[in-house]
C-alpha cells in the first residue's frame, strides 16, 4: 500500500516538473514539436532534483550526482529521433540513466529512469552494423547509422543501405549489449516488425 502511494506521488511529481517545463518548449521557434538537446538537459536535471528532494525510493544515492549534457540520441527504426539518454554520475561511477522524449507529442518530457544501468556498446555496435552492411550489400550506398530503439526496450545500431541497381533499402541491426545481429522482420497483423 505504501509502495502503491509512493509510486503515484512520483507519478504526479513527475507530471508537475513536466508541466513547469512545458511553456520553455513552447517557447522553441521549432514548429515540428521537437525538443531540442539543451531543454532536454533541463527537463533531466529538474526531474532528478525533484525526486532526491522528495526523497523517492531509489534515488537515495543520486545526491551529488551530476547529469552529463551530452546525451545519447535514440531513433525509432523510421528515422525518428525518439529519446535523448543522459547518463547520470556520482563520484565518476554510472548510477543510473534519464530518457528524455525528443519529441513534444510523445507525452510527459520524462519516458525512464534507469538506476545502475549495464551500459551497452554503442560504438561497437554501429562499427558492426556497417562493416555487416558493406558485407552483404557491396554495391550499396550506405545512407545513415543510428542508435535506434528497435524493439523497446532494446536498443541497438540500425545502418540503412540503398540497393545502387535497384534503389531498395535495406536496414542492418545490431543489439548494443550482445552485439549480435538481430534480423528485421517485417510487419504482421499481430507483431509490429522491426
């Protein structure tokens, strides 16, 4: 029950800093409804002091903890960028992880929070996606590398390569944390395909 309280309360705490952050989006000369890095750095910094000073459950080792500016820009596989991920350190150590949606009519600017992540390898991962890539399609133009979020919570590298002889686009993957392949499957009435 205590649990249960605690949980809607950061819920509402939550849906308050979103809501005292929303008229600094509005603000943006952006038309296209997204959210630029810089006020998504705000929204991540502001959601974290709010639940250290509301004391929320595991946020009890996060005073002192800084949220790095630089985030990790996640795509949905169309292209879309769909989340910025800044890491959050305490003492030089990774203690835990904010989403910050990159795009106003996704809802409330804070998607998740993460508390000791196991950190993927995103450089590795897009490395491999693209070596995959010129692999299997030679004669094609490579047209972009992202990290994507291709089947939630997954994340990994997405290469899109375009067919020079036929003009077909291909999409590689490549799971950030296994590094292993992850073959698209196209879209059923019951599974969304990746």
């Amino acid at each position: 029950m205590i649990k249960n309280k605690i949980m809607i309360n950061l819920f509402f705490l939550a849906m308050l800093v979103g809501m005292a952050l929303r008229p600094a989006l509005s603000a943006q000369e952006e038309t296209n409804y997204s959210v630029t890095a810089e006020e998504a750095f705000k929204h991540a910094n502001a959601n974290m002091i709010s639940f250290i000073a509301a004391d929320a459950p595991g946020f009890e080792n996060w005073t002192g903890a800084s949220v790095d500016p630089k985030p990790v820009e996640l795509y949905d596989i169309n292209g879309q960028k769909l989340f910025y991920q800044f890491s959050v350190y305490k003492e030089k150590k990774l203690t835990g992880v904010i989403d910050i949606c990159a795009d106003e009519t996704l809802g409330p600017s804070l998607y998740d929070i993460v508390f000791d992540p196991e950190p993927y390898k995103a450089a590795e991962a897009m490395k491999k996606s693209i070596e995959i890539a010129k692999s299997e399609y030679s004669d094609g133009e490579i047209k972009s590398t992202n990290l994507v979020v291709y089947s939630y919570p997954s994340v990994g590298a997405m290469t899109v390569v375009k067919d020079k002889t036929t003009g077909v686009e291909h999409r590689i993957f490549v799971d950030a944390y296994s590094l292993n392949e992850v073959k698209g499957k196209a879209a059923t009435e019951t599974e969304p395909g990746i």
